[in-house]
C-alpha cells in the first residue's frame, strides 16, 4: 500500500510541476481536456476487447492522469481538490453497500443493483435514471437505461416473453415497411426493434454495445481480406461480382479472419 500511495504522490507532484511550468498543461481547462478524455476511454475500451492488457495498463494511466488533471484545476478555483474527489467516492461506496459496511444481507448481485438504485433515491436522486449521461451512445444508453430500470423491478419475469416482444416489434416493422407508411414511421419501428434486442441482450448476457463493436472488427477484418486479395488478382472490388466478393469473404471467414 506504502509504495502505491508513493507512486499517485509521485503523480500529483508532476502534475503541480506541469501546470507551473509548462505552456501546453498550464493553458488546458476542463473544456480543452474533455474531448481527449473521451479519446482516452475509447482506447482503453479497445485495449479491453483486444485483450491487449499491457496496453491496457497505458491506458489507464492516461486515464488516471486526466482524472489528476481535472482535479488541479478545480484546485486552482477553489472548487475542490483531489482529496476530496477520494473522500467523496469513499463515503459513495461505503454508503451504497450496507451489505459490506452495514447488517444488510444480500443473496446476489441483482439483489445488490436493486439496493444500489433505492440508496440512490434515498439520496435525493429524482429518478433512477438520472445517472445515465445524454451524450451516452444510443446502444448504450438504451441498456444502461434498461439495466436501472430493471434494478427497481421494471422487467419481464421470463426470457421468453422478451423474446417475444423482439418478434412483435419486428412484425410492427414489417407492416410499416411494407405499407411504405414513410420515413418517420419506419424510423420509429426500427428504434422500437432495436430497443427490444438491446433488452433481449441482457437476459443473455450480453453487452450489446460488446457485442456490435466485436462484429464491427470482424467486418473490418474480412472485408480487408477481400480487398487484399482482389489487389494481389490485379483486380478492383467495383469489377468484381457479389459472388466473387461473397467466396473471398468465406475464405476469410474459414481461415478464422
């Protein structure tokens, strides 16, 4: 414990150095650093589903030096410093797990999300989703808004039934499509299908947003193969057939591309 408490002292010095003496750090402001932040949490996710852990312990150093950052300067406006940034999500912790630091008793996680979200209310929280940010990604926000709803009791009880409410959005989208009922309509239909599979995605198990960005890669990977070996032919993918293009795609996908 001494030695990592050694090495954070070792960062906030730094930090105090940099914002004295350097041009580029003493001119940043929460406003300057926000868009990199958002930068450095995208690579860190993708260290994360690359399984790049050493990368990933880069990551969050640069994570961990933004958090430092932010905090100086709130300093240096007398709002609040990095003791207090500790002491505040200390006292957080300590007061949503009364299972842990209290005589509640727990008998598994979901028991524990629903404790979390009636502590949050407690706290003067007006809605349980209140905590999901607006600029959140739409896949994203749908499950985090899903999974806070769920932890106060709003789900369905069986699998099956959300299951079922994913075929009925999808037959709704059908008719609209098919009745060419407009863009707007059909637009409403496809939020509502995507919606109900984000749902789906957490009755088993599955991240969506995960889930979409792993496909996303895999795309990449394949449709690279595609291009690398219509390039090594002498030949451009706008002269190629779809069934030219379809059995290079299934060579990638065989040798595990």
């Amino acid at each position: 414990m001494e030695e990592k408490l050694k090495a954070f002292g070792r960062l906030l010095q730094i930090m105090d150095e940099l914002r004295a003496g350097c041009p580029w750090d003493r001119e940043q402001t929460f406003e300057s650093l926000r868009h990199l932040t958002i930068e450095e949490t995208y690579e860190l996710s993708d260290s994360i589903l690359a399984k790049d852990y050493q990368g990933l312990g880069k990551e969050l150093g640069d994570i961990m030096l933004h958090l430092v950052f932010y905090a100086k300067i709130a300093e240096e406006k007398g709002l609040f410093d990095i003791r207090d940034v500790a002491e505040g999500i200390c006292e957080k912790l300590v007061r949503r797990h009364p299972h842990i630091y209290g005589d509640v008793h727990v008998s598994d996680q979901e028991e524990v999300k629903s404790n979390w979200e009636k502590i949050k209310l407690g706290e003067g929280k007006k809605s349980v989703l209140e905590g999901v940010p607006n600029s959140l990604p739409a896949l994203l926000k749908a499950y985090r808004m899903q999974e806070k709803a769920g932890g106060v009791g709003f789900e369905w009880e069986r699998r099956e039934d959300v299951w079922k409410k994913v075929r009925e959005e999808l037959n709704e989208l059908n008719s609209e499509v098919e009745a060419d009922s407009g863009a707007e309509r059909i637009e409403d239909e496809f939020g509502d299908v995507l919606f109900a599979l984000v749902n789906y995605a957490r009755y088993i198990g599955v991240n969506p947003e995960d889930a979409l960005e792993r496909t996303n890669r895999k795309f990449l990977s394949r449709f690279r193969y595609i291009e690398d070996q219509a390039q090594a032919k002498g030949k451009s993918l706008h002269d190629m057939s779809l069934d030219e293009m379809d059995l290079l795609w299934n060579e990638a996908k065989k040798s595990g591309i």
